[in-house]
C-alpha cells in the first residue's frame, strides 16, 4: 500500500533535509516511489536589512511500506 511523508526544513539548510529523508529512507527500509517539494517565497514583508528570510520547504514523499 503506497503511503506519503511530509518533510518540512528551510531553504538555507537543505543539506540537513536531503539527510533527514535519506536516514529515514535507510531505517525504514520502505521503497521510495517518487518525491515533490515546493517553495514557499518569504513575502517582501520579510525583508530585513537588505536580506531575505529564508523560505519554508516542503518535500512530500511518495513511498512504499516494507512488508
């Protein structure tokens, strides 16, 4: 039966993330079937001193359970 997981991280530590989703790939031992992230860009509201927030990112995995 195929199942999804939601990741949730930032923008400026997606090394952190990719590693979040492949250590839970290699503990659960489920089958990845495919991965869809999105970005959520910070409003200008967010600005400050010249700089931008970072944005949320989401990944949404697509997996089968191990049996």
């Amino acid at each position: 039966m195929r199942k999804i997981k939601i990741f949730k991280g930032i923008e400026s530590e997606l090394f952190p993330l990719e590693d979040e989703v492949n250590r839970w790939l290699d503990e659960t031992g489920n089958e990845l079937i495919s991965v869809t992230g999105n970005i959520a860009p910070q409003s200008e509201g967010a600005v400050t001193m010249g700089s931008f927030s970072a944005s949320d990112v989401l990944l949404i995995v697509v997996y089968e359970e191990k049996q």
